[in-house]
C-alpha cells in the first residue's frame, strides 16, 4: 500500500484560541496536519483509531473499501508514523471491518477484525514493521467496538445474528474469555449491522468505556438493546446490566459518553439529526432512565447525526473533558469543559476546504492530543488526516 502524506499546514494555526502562539519556538513533532494519501482512487479509506507508540510515533487503522472487490467488506490498513508524522510503513491485511480501538499489549499493536465467516478475532502486530505475529479467536460475531481497559483486558462488543443480540465479551490480557453477556434486540437488525461494518449505511455510534463511582465499577456500552440504540451500564464482575439510558428506538441515540466524576457525566447526542450536548449530566448507573429527561445544549453548528469523540486531557497544570466532532463549515472542533464541573473552557476550531469526520482522538505524551479524522480530497477521495496539537492551547494563559 503506498501512501504519501501531505503537510497542510505545520502548527498552531491549526485552531483557533485566544492566546497567541509564537510557531517558531514550537518545534516540528508538537503539531503537525498530515494527510495520507493513496495513488488508487477507487479506494475509500475511513481512519479508525489511533496510538501513540512508547518508543515514539503514531499507528493508525482503517478500514479500506474496494467497490471492485468481490468482498462486500473493507480490509484492513495500518499506518506508522514517525512522531512528526511522516510515513514510515504501511501494511494491508486480508482481516475485514476492523474496529476501535487499537490494542496496546507488550510492546505489540493489535485489532479486532473479522474473517469472511464474520468470526471475530484479536490480531496482532509488530510495531516495527507491521508484520502479523499472533492472532486470537475471540469466539463470537461480527464485532462492532473494541475496547482495552486499565487492567489490560479487551471487552469487544458483537452482534449474534442467531439470536438478535448485542454480544459483550471480556478477555484476560492474553486473550482467554473471561465473560461473555447477551443484550437482547428483540428485532432483527443483521441487515442494518452489515451495513454498519461494509460502509453501505449509517456509521452508528458504538462505544465502550469505564466507570467507578459509590456504585461499584464496570463499563458502559453504546448498543443495540431492546428496539433502541442505548447506552447499557454493566457490572464490572458480571457484566450482567444495572441501568442504561434510552432514546427512541434507533432514529436517535447518544453519540458518546465520558464519566467526569462520580456520577457527573458528560453526553452528546442526536435526535432528528441535530446534536445536543449534556457537558453535566447526573446518571445513576443503577437505573433506567430516558435521555429527553437530561437538560441539553443544542449544537447546531455540527454536522448531521455527527460523530463525537468524548475522552479526558489531562494537562501538567489541570484535567479537562474534550468532546471533539466536525461542524457544517468543514472544521474540527474541540469543546474543552471542566473535568469537575459543566463549565465551558474554551471552543476550538480549526476549519478545511473540504469535508472531514473525526474519527478518534488520543492524549499524547506531552500532555497534548492527537485527532484522527477523515477528510474528502477534491471532495471525493476519502482519505485519513492526523492532526497533533501540543497541550499549549489547552491550559490557561497566565497574566
């Protein structure tokens, strides 16, 4: 796979704040945009995850669609990065539909993906080169999300096209099932999942993250439950269910979640196409509850049904909440929020020529963040873009 990158633009032009950066005493790996080009233009590439490397450098996957392939499903791409962003190898592989998030595990990278019988699998790879050194079955199907916890341990979300049923599985940090739970759909949405995973339909908002609160700990699950696209908080030892928050069936739905503290969460969600942002929610995780009784913020200004990335930064001067997304005019913007509180810090936008979706976003090493998005080349060619931004937009300028 040849990719080449294009340098857009270097440094802190990349969005606008109220402080004022001086680019020349910013040196060349704190912020970069690059964007990863591919000489077919017959594929479509849409970026997936990304991590930073220990030994330095980012690693980015994508699913890779050939309409002229015989294979419904896209393959998978993988992108080293040196830390400025330049290429410095790039692998295919034959694993379909891979999905977040990328797998740090001893020293080596991994995916999920699935084979052409939709039996999921936890591949990895050696950073140095790409090369496929193990790979694991993770006895269940057509996986939708993957997610590694602080103990090391993967829990996967599937879909069982037998019984109708998200499929959650957990996993020992060497890949040996641990517990495996059943959320009944209670409708048949196989048609809609494949659509889901070949990039034929709509791109549904699945995710996976922790909790820990007076209630206990577990993890929190954005699925197909019962008729609707929910949000199912589960028990960290049981996986078993203890409280979600539903919308209307599938037509609406949260777009992500990130626990600030305690039982403070922040939440987005659409509904008719339009977004909303919940930056100080109270949830029980112990009950059910329904999203339209949350005190929402429209954002107008994003784009349709949009993707949000929800996560924390942590700062060497403070904690923040970032929700990160695209707007109508073409730009990436970052909503940066109190971690403690539902107080707006800063907004930050950087604006395109053309269409871009963000995909993911990471905190880096020094305290600043790494987005990956998707931007459309002549309005046409999907294409990954990694955009690396130091922490000094982030924390409060002093008097």
């Amino acid at each position: 796979m040849n990719i080449q990158h294009i340098t857009i633009f270097v440094i802190l032009l990349l969005l606008t704040t109220a402080c004022e950066i001086n680019q020349k005493e910013i040196k060349p790996e704190d912020g970069f945009v690059k964007i990863y080009n591919h000489p077919d233009e017959e594929l479509a590439l849409f970026p997936e995850s990304v991590v930073e490397l220990s030994q330095g450098g980012f690693i980015f996957i994508s699913a890779v669609k050939d309409e002229n392939a015989d294979i419904e499903y896209p393959y998978t791409s993988l992108v080293r990065t040196s830390s400025s962003g330049e290429v410095m190898w790039t692998m295919e592989y034959d694993w379909l539909a891979p999905t977040s998030k990328l797998i740090l595990s001893n020293g080596s990278v991994g995916f999920v993906a699935m084979n052409q019988q939709f039996e999921a699998f936890a591949v990895m790879i050696d950073p140095d080169n790409g090369l496929e050194t193990a790979q694991h079955a993770l006895e269940m199907t057509m996986p939708l999300y993957s997610y590694t916890d602080e103990q090391g341990k993967l829990v996967v979300l599937g879909y069982d096209f037998v019984t109708r049923s998200s499929w959650i599985s957990r996993y020992s940090s060497s890949f040996q099932l641990e517990r495996s739970t059943m959320l009944p759909v209670n409708t048949d949405l196989e048609y809609l999942v494949q659509r889901h995973l070949n990039k034929t339909g709509q791109d549904y908002p699945f995710f996976i993250g922790s909790y820990s609160n007076s209630s206990g700990t577990g993890y929190y699950v954005n699925c197909f439950y019962n008729y609707t696209l929910r949000t199912v908080f589960l028990d960290g030892s049981s996986l078993s269910a203890t409280g979600d928050i539903y919308s209307f069936q599938i037509e609406e739905g949260i777009s992500s979640l990130i626990q600030k503290s305690g039982n403070l969460f922040g939440i987005t969600s659409y509904y008719e196409g339009n977004n909303y942002l919940m930056s100080g929610a109270e949830i029980d995780v112990l009950s059910s509850g329904n999203i339209k009784d949350l005190s929402a913020e429209p954002l107008y200004e994003l784009t349709y049904k949009a993707a949000v990335m929800a996560g924390p930064l942590n700062t060497s001067v403070e904690n923040y909440a970032l929700f990160v997304s695209q707007t109508n005019d073409n730009s990436v913007v970052i909503y940066q929020y109190a971690l403690e509180s539902d107080s707006l810090i800063k907004t930050h936008t950087r604006e395109f020529d053309q269409r871009v979706e963000v995909r993911d976003f990471i905190q880096t090493e020094d305290h600043g963040v790494a987005i990956l998005a998707g931007i459309y080349i002549l309005g046409k060619y999907q294409r990954p873009m990694l955009i690396k931004l130091p922490e000094t937009p982030f924390v409060p300028e002093e008097d």
